[in-house]
C-alpha cells in the first residue's frame, strides 16, 4: 500500500503502517496536552493507542493465519487510523473455510478479553465500588473494554466487517454464493443506514463508518458478479493482443509521443524479443523529468510481474491485477498479451450482450417450444 511505512515481517507476512497513523498518534499527544493533560498522562493515552493497535494486529494475523492453513497467503498487514487491514491472496472459496478465516479475528479479541478479564478479577479489581471515573483510569481495564468492542463491531453483519463474511458464508451453505453475497450487502447497507442515522444525531464519526459500510457493502455485491460472470475463463479469453511496444534502449521521448499518439497508458518494454516491464504514463513522466528525454526506455520501468500464463484461470489472476492494474502474459518466454480490468470488463459485456441476444432470437424460442 502506497504512503505506508514498512516496520518487518511478523509470521513471514510484510507489517506496514500508514503515515497517517503516525498523524493519529500526534493528534491524540496534542489533544491530550492541550486540555491540560500532564507529559504523563499524554504518553498514557499514547501507549493506549499503541496497545490498541497491537490488538489490532492480532486480529489481522487471526485472519491470516487461519487463511494460511487453507494454502492462502497474506501480502501485508497494514494499520490505519481506523484500523488494520489483512490483505488476504483472495478469500476461500469454500463456506466452511470463509467462516473459519472471516470469525478468527474477532475470537482473537474474545480470547484475549477473557485473559484480561480473568486478570483483573485476580487481582481484585472487581471486588471494588466500580464507576466510569475508575475504569477510564485503569489501563488494563480500557483495553478489556477495547476488546470487547473490537469483538461486537466487527460482528456486525455488514461488509466489509467480518460480520458480513461470517453472514455471507453461512448463507453460502444452502444457496448460490452471488445470491447469498447480494442478500449479506442489502443487510449491511440496512445496518449502515441504521448507523448513519444514529451518527447524524449522537456522533459524526458513525456517519463516516456507515458510510465505509455502504461502499464496503457495494464493493463486494459487484466482486462476487464479476467472480461469477468470468467462472471458467482463461487469461487469454480476456487479453489484450493488439497494443504497442518499445524497446529497452529506445529514447523515452518517443515512448512519451507513442503514449500520446496511441491513448495507451501502459508501455511494454523488451530487448531483443525479451520482455523486460511495463512503463505506466507517471512514470514515464517522471522519468522524462529525473533524467530528460534521452534517457534509455528501461529506465521508466515501474512494473516488473513475472507475467501470467495465457491458460491461467482469469479468476485467479484477479488478485495481481489489484495490486498492479496491467499483467504481461506471457508464453515460452515472449510477451503475447496485455490484461487489465478493462480488458476483463470487456470481456463481461460482450458475453452478456451474447447471452441477451440469444436469449432473444426467434431461432431459440422456437427451439424451446
């Protein structure tokens, strides 16, 4: 993920955190100082929301490691302001196996809130008058409360929360995926639209979480149509075979007028037959700006894919297409296609302009009379 910070690898997985978390952290030590907080008690809510997000990351590598049993890897764990995201190869296909990866974040948080649950009840803490004063001040108590919370929001039934896969997967059961994903995002949308309203009066923060609901909620009623509609494909159902392309030592002011004159915004490069990457339109301009027009093609590389088979499943190539949104196919060593999102949009609308007029020609309804 762009703007991000990587901090290592925890379980082989790359650990990353947004720049705008670091924002997060001295937004809370300013507001903290600001309202009359002591350098202590700053640093407190700092360590709280440090704390908080390590819980964080143990709920994401609970989806990660569970995907990992099924032979689905995680590329990185990335933490956010509101929050962290596992970004999984794809989610399994099986219902059994998405409930298992989608409920193992949350049961992370209700494990270890029954840890510090069973902590503080050693310790006496609950043998105490309790009042809202005494369990803000308590560390151990505010990151029980954070775990709990952590639990129940995240099993809302609505996308993209693990509610809505947990939901999804257990309707997956008894019907078909695309129909059990289109009824789990109408529920989420209703649940947002709950959320909003209660945020328009008591809080504007939930506003903004129905908001990532909603969108979370169309984003996968649309993913799993188009994992449907494509069920089947190859790679080379949906590439591209006609496009231009330059070689590794042409001047990058002729791949820039090529770019211009052709509308194609992905430039594949080669050297003698081999393909070597593909040069995206800003970095081919920030390669003109760094080292002028003469400078060799190669140097404006941004993407470097190993390249997929043309015989591949289409379905599977989704994945590497979100993370960069051109793929090379290649076969026997020679680049023989292009395939972006478009291209794969394309394809959908042509099989179902296909299927809409087959399904209105005279010759088929008189073949099912």
């Amino acid at each position: 993920m762009k703007n991000s910070i990587n901090l290592g690898k925890i379980f082989g997985i790359d650990l990353k955190i947004s720049i705008t978390f670091l924002f997060l952290l001295l937004w809370v030590a300013l507001s903290s100082l600001l309202n009359g907080a002591s350098l202590g008690v700053a640093l407190t809510e700092l360590l709280f929301i440090i704390a908080l997000f390590v819980l964080v990351i143990l709920h994401e590598l609970g989806h990660a490691l569970t995907a990992k049993r099924f032979g689905i890897n995680t590329q990185d764990i990335t933490l956010l302001p509101i929050g962290g995201l596992a970004r999984l190869e794809k989610m399994p296909e099986d219902p059994k196996q998405e409930f298992l990866v989608a409920i193992a974040g949350p049961m992370v948080n209700l494990f270890i809130g029954g840890l510090l649950f069973l902590g503080l009840l050693i310790t006496g803490f609950f043998s105490q008058p309790l009042s809202l004063g005494l369990i803000d001040q308590n560390l151990w108590m505010r990151l029980l409360t954070a775990n709990i919370t952590l639990f129940l929001f995240n099993l809302i039934p609505a996308f993209p929360m693990d509610g809505g896969r947990v939901l999804r997967s257990l309707l997956s059961l008894r019907m078909d995926p695309v129909k059990a994903t289109s009824i789990a995002a109408n529920i989420g949308k209703g649940a947002a639209l709950l959320i909003g309203i209660l945020g328009f009066f008591f809080n504007p923060w939930l506003v903004l979480t129905a908001i990532f609901i909603w969108v979370g909620a169309n984003s996968e009623a649309s993913a799993a149509r188009v994992q449907a509609s494509i069920k089947g494909l190859q790679v080379q159902d949906a590439m591209m075979t006609k496009f231009f392309q330059v070689e590794g030592k042409q001047p990058l002011e002729s791949v820039l007028q090529l770019s211009i004159q052709t509308g194609q915004h992905y430039i594949p490069v080669t050297s003698n037959g081999h393909f070597l990457g593909i040069i995206q339109r800003g970095d081919l301009l920030n390669a003109l700006q760094r080292l002028g027009n003469r400078a060799p093609a190669y140097a404006a590389i941004g993407i470097e894919p190993e390249g997929l088979s043309p015989t591949a499943s289409l379905k599977d190539a989704l994945p590497s297409l979100q993370t960069n949104r051109v793929q090379p196919v290649i076969e026997d060593g020679q680049l023989i296609g292009l395939i972006t999102l478009e291209s794969i949009q394309q394809r959908m609308w042509l099989d179902q302009k296909m299927r809409n007029s087959q399904k209105s020609s005279p010759g088929e309804k008189a073949d099912m009379v």
